[in-house]
C-alpha cells in the first residue's frame, strides 16, 4: 500500500482487490463493498445532537445560531471563495432594523425592510 501515494491510486486498488475477489467467488458479501463505503464516507451524516439537542444549529436557511446570534443563509456556490461568514446579518440587528423601519413607517416613510438578503 506505501506504492500507492494518492487517494486516488488507493481507491482504484481496492476497487481491482474487489474485483479480484468477486472473480474468484470467495465472498459474496464482498460485491457492494465500494457501495457500502462510499455510502459510508460521502453519505451527509448528521450529529446525533443536532437531532436531540435544541441549541444546535441546523443547517437550514434563516435558522439562527444560538451562541453568535448570526442568520444562516444561502451561499452561491460559484462564488462561496468571496463569501465573507462575519458579514452576515445577526439577529440583534434585524431586531434592530425591524424596530427602526416601524418608527419611520409612523413618520411617514417607508423602507425596504432588512439587510436580510436572499
């Protein structure tokens, strides 16, 4: 295995080993193995307090992290390398926002609402 330096080179090892040993009929279990470890390795898993614990944060959109107070929201993947994390809006400051647009809705004006961007 110290021949084969790469992920790559390992992963199109196994997938010969697997072949070799379906070939020769000696395990039968054997012939899902790379199903069952890709599954195993990029199948999106979740934390099991994620799911039992209320103040984890999901990753849905618009949820709001307990500790920090930021908004999650969607990112575009072309461009995520420009995605700045401490520019999102946090919940004191669409409070904030909301609280200002309402006092100059009773002055007359109107405003476009929050910085919350989609």
């Amino acid at each position: 295995m110290s021949d084969f330096f790469s992920s790559k080179q390992r992963w199109l090892v196994l997938i010969e080993k697997q072949k070799e040993i379906i070939d020769k009929g000696v395990h039968k279990k054997s012939q899902n193995m790379v199903e069952e470890i890709m599954l195993q390795y990029c199948y999106p898993r979740l934390d099991v307090n994620v799911s039992k614990g209320v103040n984890h944060l999901l990753k849905s959109p618009f949820c709001v992290h307990p500790k920090t107070g930021r908004v999650c929201v969607p990112i575009d993947p072309v461009n995520v390398d420009s995605f700045d994390p401490f520019s999102v809006p946090t919940i004191s400051g669409l409070i904030e926002e909301l609280n200002k647009s309402e006092t100059t809705e009773e002055q007359g004006k109107r405003t476009k609402g929050t910085n919350l961007k989609i």
